[in-house]
C-alpha cells in the first residue's frame, strides 16, 4: 500500500492505513485499540488523530482502500478483453487473485466488523453495489456481443456476489477452499449458469493455467 512517490504527509496516512490492517488482522477490530495502531506505524497519536478521528473511521477507510483496489484491478485488467463473456470469466479470475494477494485487508473488510453496526453495514451494502454493478456491466455487454443469451443480469449479477462472498468468507476464516482450486469449480458453476458452453468455459481454464 505504501508509495513512496507520496509527499511525506500522504506517506505518513499511508503507514498508519498499512499498521491497522496488520493489527486489524491480528487482534481483530474490537481487541485493537489506537495506540497498537500508533506504536506500529511508528507514528503518533497527533498523527493518527489528524487523519482519523476514530478508531471506526480507520477501519471504514481500509475497507474503502480494499474496495477501491478490487475495483482498479478489475478495470484495469478486463480493459482489454474484447469479448463479454472473457470479461466476465477474467473479472472473476481477477477477484480471487486480488483476495489471495491482499488476505489481510479481505479479512478486515469481510470478517472484522462483527458488530459494528449501521455504519458498517451501509459500508458493506455500498461496496456490494460497487461490485454487483460491474459484474451486471459485463453480463450486459456479453448480452450485447452475443456471448451469452439475455438473461436478467441484476438477479445473476447478485447471485454471483453472493457466491463469491460466501466462498472468499470460508477461505479467510479456514484457508480452504484456496482461491485456486476455488477459481477451477466456481468458473464452471457460474458460466454454467448463464449458458456458457463447456467448451468455451475449457478454452479459459487452459488459458488460466
């Protein structure tokens, strides 16, 4: 997370966001209190205050910077897939990459907040948007490209959310199923469901590999 191109001010803001998400992970949200925070980024309270002014406001920004991460993954990488259904596979094939890379910020901002409360879960529901729009997005266009017969993509976009949480949720709490091997069965499953031929779904598993 951190750059170092940032002037010393956003590179400050930078080291405490990357102290809370190894604290966060380690203690959980509620054992955790600021000044763990302060002691690992090696900053100070002053510090911390002058960027968040709660211990919440922290944790909602982090879940913000790992959403905000998916999202540039996302769009940077299907940018250049010309066909909708490709699109559809990579974004998928980029979530679960992004999970495996960024554990600790997918436990924060999946796993952590038991118990927060409203403020929260206006976070968790604005993010679920946020992905449910993209992945709606490219179903529409692989409607459009012919790729896949037209189907109601709000419902299926959805679904697939759904799914994808419940599978990244288990994986954070038990390390199993590994995104790999999640990637192999949830590919199928999902192309399946919007009538995606086998032998299509094979083309981008040979791909994958």
């Amino acid at each position: 997370m951190t750059d170092t191109s940032l002037d010393p001010a956003h590179e400050t803001r930078s080291r405490i966001l990357e102290a809370a998400v190894s604290v966060f992970a380690s203690k959980g949200y509620h054992d955790t209190k600021v000044d763990d925070i302060v002691a690992e980024s090696k900053t100070s309270k002053g510090s911390f205050y002058f960027y968040f002014p709660s211990k919440q406001d922290i944790f909602l920004a982090l879940v913000d910077t790992f959403a905000d991460l998916l999202e540039s993954q996302l769009r940077n990488r299907i940018a250049s897939e010309a066909s909708g259904v490709a699109r559809v596979d990579l974004a998928l094939r980029v979530c679960l990459e992004t999970f495996g890379q960024y554990r600790g910020l997918a436990k924060i901002a999946l796993v952590q907040a038991t118990g927060l409360g409203l403020a929260f879960e206006e976070k968790r529901r604005a993010v679920n948007d946020r992905f449910i729009h993209i992945i709606k997005q490219n179903l529409d266009d692989a409607i459009a490209d012919g790729s896949i017969q037209p189907t109601d993509t709000e419902v299926i976009a959805c679904a697939w959310m759904g799914a994808l949480n419940e599978i990244v949720l288990r994986w954070v709490y038990t390390g199993q199923p590994d995104p790999i091997r999640s990637l192999r069965v949830l590919r199928r499953t999902l192309l399946q469901s919007i009538g995606v031929a086998q032998e299509r779904i094979q083309e981008f598993e040979d791909t994958s590999r």
